[in-house]
C-alpha cells in the first residue's frame, strides 16, 4: 500500500505463492494484483483482487477509506484475478455503486452467480466527477477480454490502464520492466495487435503522466519508452535487427549444426539469441522470436513430424499473428526429413513472412557436405 499522487493511493496485494500466471506462464518472481483508490468528494475504488487474497486487500482498502464509504467500485476488467472479491466488497459497503459496461454485468452474472442491483454502466466517453478528479472511461475491447475498458483521470492524467502495460513479477522484484513485460503482452496481448493499436491512439489524444496497470509497477517516468514499446509490439514489428536460432534436438546433431549456424551468425556481427525449446521458458522463447527481425528454426523429425517442443513453438507464434520477419530452416532425419517441409506449412498462414528457399538438410548427424547448405543459409540472412 502506497501513495500514488496527492489523493491517489495504490491498495494492491503480491503473490509471491503463484507458480504458473494463466496456468501456462512461469512467475518465478511472482505477480501483483494491483488495485487503487481516488479519495475525493467521493471516493472510488478501482478493480479488486485474486480470491485468495481477499483479507488482505480488503485490509489495505480499509486502511486508507478509514471510516468513509466509498461511492464507486469501478471493475476495468473481469478476470477473475481482478474481479473475484467485488462481492466480499459489497458486503462490506453494500450501498457502493458498481461501475462498468454492458458486458462487464454479464460476466459478474456468468462468473460469480448473482446481479449487481446497484450498477452503473459506462459507455465511451462517460465521465463520472469526483470532485477535484473526474473519471473519463475509454472502452479498450480484446485487450485483452471483450468487457475491457480504462479510465482516464483528468486532474492528474492517469490512466488506469486494466492489463495494457502489465508485467509479470511483484512489485517487490527488482526485475527490468522491458523484459518480463514483452514477456507478458506477447503471451497474453499479442494476438490482438489490432485493438492495442485502437488504444494507443484513443490514449495518443489524452495528456497521459501516469499509467496504472493492473500488473506490475506505476509508471510515471519516461512513458514514451513505454509506449513506444507497445505500438512495436502491438504492430508485430521487430525491435532489434538480430537473429534468434530456436532448435529442437534429440541426441546433439541438431544442436550441432544450429550453434554452429549461430557462430557465423555472430562472426558476421550479427547479434544472436540461441534457445533449446526442450529446456528453455517456452514464454521467453516466443517474446524473443518476436522481438528478433529474423529466425532460424532446426528441428529434427519425430514420428514422421516436427519434434513436439518446435512443433508447440511454431504454435504459440502462429496464434500471436507471427509476421514481418525472415525465416530460415534447418531440418534432420535419417530416413524421413520432412520436418522442414512441414514446419514451412506450419507457418503458411502467417503474414509477410520471407522463408529463405535455402534450407539445410542433415542426414542423421552434421557432417563436412553440410556446410555449404549452412554458408547459402547465413548468407541469405544477412543480406
């Protein structure tokens, strides 16, 4: 629980007991589940917490109300991580009213069981006054539930963003934002580039200062730096000209000749990032494919297929409109290597891709007459 400006304080929880974000990301560092309170004329509380830290948020939001009522719950978004107490809330204050839209009131009904009979539904552009500070709301849809919108404080011009801007980690982690943030919008935002892109630009007319996530820190510094990372994000663009060599291997061959690919790589003075997708965080490897202009991909064949661990890889990108990038192939098999041709129909759907026509082709194990293929390869990705 801290001070956020004058009149605005944060009353979010960490979860530092969370292993799996979502069931599917690792958190080593944990999470926070962040919410705040605007204590005006009238006061309003945005968003609530996980269902497991109930007590304690309700403690924090105790502690800074004191013996007031709050007049607003405002519910940016439905996730059960941020909507799960707003009953608990309105046993304590049963006479709050319950802001948010059409579809907000239809979740609470789906998720929880019961009607808010006290709600207030907000459209774009509806402004609730709270004294000094007024709420305007801005519906955010796909960013990334259909219910979400944010709230634009225009005394202090904070937006309170719902996930955009979130990061992976709790506040009490000393973690670089850039990194576990890509993390998170790629793995939970990246597929709807397009709606982030209609946010950036509603946010573009605002005078923003502040942005209030509902995951990780505050952010009122160098906001550019932030935003500037979204619209490339959420325009599929890479944010570095270098290479990742994403390779899936069984008994080393194919290991072999994707770092050896990955040392002329670097000779030639490329950066490189180099990842074994049967060990390495399968979130970080899709944030970094996304983050590099280009990528190799080596995989050996396994039961007439692509090697399982490439195989969910390529999925994950395919499902976050993977595009605009140049992609080289490397592919094994003793008697069968199809894994080139099937990992090219893999990603057949996805937009602006440049599949280099040079591919290397390792029978069983890396040998001498492999490394012309591996000079073409190298060679067309630099160009």
């Amino acid at each position: 629980m801290f001070k956020v400006e004058d009149d605005i304080f944060y009353v979010g929880v960490n979860d530092h007991s969370i292993d799996l974000f979502e069931g599917l990301y690792s958190v080593p560092d944990g999470v926070s589940y962040n919410s705040y309170v605007i204590k005006d004329e009238k006061i309003a509380v945005l968003d609530t917490a996980d269902a497991s830290f109930g007590p304690e948020w309700l403690k924090n939001v105790r502690a800074v109300l004191g013996d007031r009522h709050p007049d607003y719950l405002v519910i940016h978004h439905m996730e059960p991580d941020h909507s799960a107490n707003i009953q608990n809330f309105l046993r304590v204050y049963p006479n709050v009213q319950v802001v948010g839209n059409s579809k907000t009131f239809a979740m609470i009904k789906e998720y929880f069981g019961f009607d808010v009979n006290n709600a207030l539904k907000v459209e774009e552009g509806s402004v609730i006054p709270l004294g000094k500070h007024s709420l305007r709301f801005v519906m955010a849809p796909l960013v990334h539930w259909p219910e979400v919108m944010v709230s634009y404080d225009e005394t202090s011009g904070t937006v309170f963003s719902a996930d955009a801007f979130g990061k992976f980690g709790a506040l009490d982690a000393d973690q670089p934002w850039d990194d576990e943030a890509r993390r998170y919008y790629i793995g939970i935002v990246g597929k709807y580039g397009v709606q982030v892109q209609t946010l950036l630009k509603k946010l573009s007319a605002l005078n923003v200062k502040r942005i209030c996530p509902l995951h990780g820190p505050v952010l009122d510094k160098d906001l550019d730096h932030y935003i500037s990372l979204y619209d490339t994000w959420s325009s599929y663009r890479p944010e570095k000209d270098a290479v990742m060599v994403a390779y899936a291997s069984i008994y080393g061959h194919t290991k072999a000749v994707a770092l050896t690919v990955a040392d002329m790589l670097k000779k030639a003075g490329k950066e490189v990032i180099v990842e074994d997708l049967a060990r390495a965080d399968r979130s970080k490897c899709v944030a970094e494919a996304f983050m590099c202009s280009r990528l190799v991909l080596a995989s050996v064949t396994y039961n007439a297929e692509i090697f399982p661990a490439m195989r969910e890889f390529l999925d994950c990108l395919t499902e976050r409109n993977f595009r605009s990038r140049t992609i080289g192939i490397i592919e094994n098999g003793t008697w069968a290597p199809i894994s080139g041709k099937l990992m090219r129909e893999r990603l057949a759907g996805c937009k602006d891709l440049n599949i280099l026509t040079q591919t290397v082709k390792i029978r069983a194990a890396f040998s001498e007459e492999n490394v012309p293929e591996m000079e073409a390869l190298v060679n067309e990705i630099l160009k």
